[in-house]
RNA sequence: GGCCCCGUAGCGUAGCGGCCUAACGCGCCACCCUGUCACGGUGGAGACCGUCGGUUCGAAUCCGAUCGGGGUCGCCA
C-alpha cells in the first residue's frame, strides 16, 4: 500500500525490474531475496565497505556492498554517482545491532547486494535533489524534472493527486457529472484580458481561452444538466504573482433549483470531508462561520479576513467626537470615521517599530496613523501620564485614551491603533496594519484552517478610471430581489447573491447565484453600460437561452491550487504545479512563449507590430530558445 | 504600467572603487578509508564577476540602459 493511498500498488509486486519499494521495505521483510530500482539519492563509500541509499516515489532504502563477498556488485556500486538509476538485487536483513536508523521508515533493515545493474548513468544534476537549498526560481523551473524529484515537491504532486481524486469522488457521491467545456470560446468585454487564439480558417477572428466555464455552465443548467462540475483550467492574462499563474486550475461547479444556502451546505461539506481526509493535522471550525460582506469589512477591513487571530476593527467615532484634535474633527465633519483596534501586548513594540507600522499606514493613503501604548499590566483605569506613550497626549488625557483602548478590548500593556478618514481608507489601512501585526508576532496559528463564508458582497463598485459601475463577481450575478428597483436608482447599495469562501485570509471560492432572466439580465447589463445591441452581440447566446426555460441556478468555483496549496502548508502555488511559470509567464524550461515562423504567423494572418519587432531584435525570449 | 530588491565557479553566498591574478560552504575530480547514514581524511580542478555603454589613472565594486528573476501597488468581473 502506498502511503495515504489506501490502494495496493501493482508495480511494487508484479514488476519485474523491481519487486519492492525501496520505502516499502520493513523489518518484516527481513530474509527476503528482492530486486529494487531507483536513483542513486546519497553514496558513502568506505574504500572497502560501501552504501547507496537508494530512492524511488516509495521513498529511500539503503544498501549495503561488500567487496569479498560480491567483488562484482560492490565494482558497479563504485562507479555510480548520483542520479544514477540502479537495479540491485541481493536480500533485506536486520541492520547490525547499534547501526539502526530510527529517522528513516526503512532504518531497521537494509539490502544486502548481490547484484547491480546501471540502468541509466546521470550527469552531476545543477542543483541538489537531496538537499533543500535555496536554488533560484529559474533554475528549479528550468530543470523542474529534476525540482520534482525532491521528496517536498513528490508529497505536494501526491497530495494534489488526492485533493482531486477526493473532490471527483465526493461530486459523484452528490449526484453532479463532470462535463468538459471547450477551450476555443468567445472572447468577453468583461474582466480580466483574454489570452487570444488566432484562427487560420476565419481571417481576423480569434478564439479566448476561457477566463473560466461561467458561461457553459449556466448554459448546461438551461440544458438540464443540473449538478454539473468539472476540474477546469481557466486562462487569465493578467500580472501575476505567487498565489496567480497565467492557468490556473478551478473546481467549477454549478446547480440548478438551489438557492444561496444550498451551494455553501455543498461547499462546507466538501471542504470539511477534504479537511478531514488531507489535512487532518489542521483544526478546521464546524461550522464554517457566515459573515455578510459589510461585517466583514466592519470588523476586519477585509473582505477576506484572516479569523484565526483578533486584533478586531472597532468604531470609536462617538467617542472622539468633539475633540480638539484636528485631524479627527476634520475627518468626522467629513462624513469619515475613527476606526482601530488593539495589539494585545503591544506596548513592548519599539518606538521604531511603531514608526514603521505609521509608515505603512501612509504607504495605504493614510494621513498618519495615531497610536497609543499603555504600560504594566490590568485594566486600564486609573491612567497617569507616565502610564501611556502617545504622540496625541496633548490632545487626549490618559483616561480618555485609555477609555478608547477598553472600547477596543484592550488593557494595560497593549496597543492602540486608530485610523481616521473614509471607510474605504481606514478599512484599508487597518487590514494592512492587522495582517502585518499578526505576521510580525506569529498570531495567526499554522494548524488552523480558519473557513468562513462572506455573503451579501454588492453587486457593483464604481470604476473611478473608467468612470463607470463594474461587476463586483460577474455580471450574471443575481440581485437581491428587493434590490432590483436600485440597479437603476442608485447601483451602489445594490445587494447580490454573491459569496466567497475564505480561509486564513485568502479567497479559496467564489460563485454566486445567477440571474435566470432576460429582462434582469438586461438591466444589470444596462448598469454597466452595456446597451441592448452590444448585449446581443456579446451575449445573445445567453440572453436567448433565458428565453427558453432557464432554471434558478447558482455556482461556485474553489481554486484548486490555492486549496491544495493551502494543505500543503505552501505559500505560493507554484509549489503544488506540476510545470508552473514564472511572474512574466513564461516557462524556462521549454522556453515559452517565444517567436514562430513567418510562415505559421501567415497562415493565422497576424502580422507584428513595431513593438514586436523591435523586442525580437532587441533579443528578448532568446535566451530560452537558445536553451530549447 | 509604477516602485523596491537580486544577478559573482555546477549550486548557495561573501567581497561593494586599488590589498581580487576574486573568498567561503556544498558539489565535482583523484587518492586513502570495512558500518556509515549531512560518513571521514588528503590533494586538485573550476567563475573575469548577466549583457551593453559610461565615469575613473584604476570597476565585480559607482552611474545609465538592457535582459532575466523575485516582491509589491495597479491589474486580476
């Protein structure tokens, strides 16, 4: 059995150049004749006495050679270096008593050569497969074969292996089907750039890879299919950073006859069974709590706040009004808030620490960032000057800031923070501030995966570069149905039936429940300035299908490498992929992207442009069509 | 697209105006070593400092451009 598997692994009995595992080797196999095959992980060569520890996907075994017994063996084992991949026969015995390793799963026993074969030499790799060195982004991805081959990125491909074949199993035990959707589609108005595929037999078209199925899927629902998912990849053509790559993989998922409550009851339930299945080292909350979108940005700032730590966002306007502090009596006069929260133990912050945390608070579009430190310990009455440090004091008596700090939940000993200025501002400003405090003071706990659902996010946000209204999910998000009348009124307030699963401060799932007629659908379209004719032609094919029976439907789509990431314990997701590539999309090891025949560009009818031409000959991409 | 950081032997780093004909660790090569498991010992080879241009008597070291990588903001419905 293959570790975690579950399933009995063919290979490690009926094989014929190996009969075993080396990581499956135990001390019950002691006196058992076996052949192994793998790569040369670790050599130690005593002159006489030698040992290989050997290394295939079961894990690592050692083997032993001596020279007057089987000189033969013992002269192949001599010539091998590592990388090499070696078939040895000989027999499992108990290591010597006292030469036991009790950090390897096969350190009781190891093999006692007989017979080695190479059955392929290895040149000396770039880079250590053994050991965890900081080898460069470029390099690991340029030899990712080999990057591969470390045990850390082995585990993540398997574990990813199992988040996929759980999540398969569970849709089916749910009654959804998998379908395949294309990836030759219609490129949107909306959203993120599409990666465009040129077509030689229509002049001048060209195909977008999908940004995701959103609009199979809902069309699949009109066609009956009414549990739909499928492991899908989804192409965005966009920046990227460690936790985006240009393709990414989603668990798209859709339903018909479902309200809100539906799809999140799925999700919690796929997601607390994968816990319980992949990561059951973590601590997961049952429930995942809910939380609206205006609580969320409330208390955290955030629309995907981190919940395992608190360092909760409090309102204290009422309590400053009327100040003689400037800066908060202009904000309030405003229409602003005074918003902060407290760092428990945070007054032992130096003064130069604080100056840093006001610095990003600038680096956020705040003015300045007010703070206030109470000394010793208990609660917070009382107050002298000696007892609080605050560059405010002048303006507040040590009461009055010891007073905001309780309001916050604080006591002596910690810090206050507060920001002034427009939600938007202070809630940026503050989340900024929370998620760098807890990083700095290891708050947040790396055993708990802190799931929650946010709900009720509005259906629009104001463009202010393109001066418009665009779609805070998407544009076949549905509206609060009490909220329709605003779409026209005031789009700003308006209420959709969108939703995010969160966890430790990443969005893991977004979807929504979609609108299923024509003449709502039309009118979010008119909000967001799409008029009647460029509906038609961008999305007739929807709005037609409306016209013919479209069931109420909703979705999601959790990111697959965020999630498998997520149990992985790793922070970028180029670790849990397979071939990713790196910030400028590009893949050092094949070389892509990179130029093509005059010739292909003719046959697709794209010509460069200056730009173009002007990076060619300036040699951008050689390199790695040089390497290729 | 803006800003920040990095680019020195196969790998990871040090050196940051002349003492650098570039140092250290790992790896590599050779020899020695019969119980190791990051084996050990001795010896050795290996980079002209991403690329181009400039400043200077003199540059790995300063400046500019460029290529590549990373981070971050914008962007990512």
């Amino acid at each position: 059995m293959r570790p975690g598997c579950g399933i009995p692994v063919a290979d490690s009995r009926c094989a014929v150049l190996k009969t075993i595992g080396c990581g499956e080797l135990r001390a019950e196999h002691a006196g058992q004749p076996v052949t192994v095959a793998g790569w040369v992980h670790r050599r130690r060569d005593h002159g006489g006495l030698l040992f290989l520890d050997l290394r295939d996907s079961t894990g690592l075994v050692q083997v032993v050679f001596h020279p007057e017994s089987e000189a033969a063996a013992a002269q192949v084992a001599s010539g091998v270096r590592a990388e090499y991949v070696l078939q040895v026969r000989g027999t499992v015995q108990p290591r010597l008593a006292g030469t036991e390793n009790a950090d390897m799963p096969t350190g009781a026993i190891e093999v006692v050569a007989s017979d080695a074969v190479i059955l392929n030499a290895a040149e000396t790799p770039p880079f250590s497969i053994v050991e965890e060195t900081n080898t460069s982004e470029v390099m690991r991805l340029k030899y990712r074969y080999l990057d591969l081959r470390r045990e850390r990125m082995a585990r993540n491909l398997r574990l990813r292996h199992q988040v996929v074949k759980f999540i398969r199993d569970f849709m089916d035990s749910r009654a959804f089907i998998e379908v395949e959707t294309p990836s030759l589609g219609l490129a949107t108005p909306e959203g993120a750039r599409d990666y465009l595929v040129p077509s030689r037999v229509h002049p001048g078209a060209f195909y977008a890879l999908p940004q995701s199925p959103q609009q199979y899927k809902q069309l699949l629902m009109v066609a009956g299919v009414d549990r739909y998912f499928q492991i899908a990849r989804c192409y965005r053509d966009e920046d990227l950073r460690g936790d985006r790559q240009p393709e990414f993989t989603q668990l798209d998922v859709e339903m018909a006859f479902v309200e809100e409550e539906d799809v999140l009851a799925l999700i919690e339930d796929l997601y607390a069974q994968m816990a319980a299945v992949v990561g059951a080292k973590f601590s997961v909350p049952s429930p995942f709590p809910r939380m609206t979108f205006a609580e969320a940005m409330e208390k955290y700032g955030s629309d995907k706040p981190d919940t395992r730590y608190g360092l909760e966002l409090h309102d204290l306007t009422e309590q400053v009004r009327g100040s003689e502090f400037q800066v908060f009596s202009r904000v309030i006069e405003e229409g602003g808030r005074i918003r902060g929260f407290v760092v428990p133990g945070g007054a032992d912050i130096a003064r130069r620490g604080v100056d840093a945390l006001t610095d990003l608070a600038r680096e956020n579009g705040a003015s300045g960032l007010v703070w206030a430190q109470f000394t010793g310990s208990g609660a917070l009455e009382g107050l002298s000057a000696d007892d609080v440090r605050s560059p405010v004091s002048r303006f507040f008596t040590p009461d009055q800031l010891g007073a905001l700090a309780a309001a916050c939940g604080g006591t002596r000993g910690d810090l206050l923070l507060l920001a002034a200025g427009p939600d938007a501002l202070t809630s940026r400003v503050l989340d900024t501030l929370r998620r760098k405090l807890a990083d700095d003071r290891g708050l947040a706990d790396p055993n708990t995966l802190a799931f929650l659902f946010v709900t009720q996010f509005p259906m629009f946000e104001w463009d202010a570069t393109e001066k418009r209204w665009s779609a805070v999910h998407h544009l076949f998000t549905a509206p609060f149905e009490e909220d329709v009348p605003l779409l026209e009124s005031d789009p700003g307030k308006a209420r959709s039936h969108a939703y995010d699963l969160v966890c430790n401060g990443q969005e893991i799932a977004s979807g929504s429940i979609r609108i299923h007629s024509r003449e709502t659908q039309l009118a979010v379209l008119r909000t967001l300035g799409i008029q009647f004719e460029e509906a038609y032609e961008k999305f007739g094919h929807m709005l037609d299908a409306f016209t013919f029976g479209a069931p109420p439907h909703g979705g999601i789509a959790p990111g697959i490498d965020r999630t498998v990431a997520l149990f992985a314990g790793e922070r970028d997701i180029r670790e849990v992929i397979a071939f990713p590539k790196t910030k400028s999309a590009s893949d050092p090891m094949t070389g892509a992207p990179a130029g093509v025949s005059a010739r292909q560009l003719q046959e697709v009818h794209v010509a460069l442009d200056a730009v173009a031409r002007d990076a060619i000959a300036a040699g951008a991409r050689v390199d790695a069509e040089e390497d290729a």
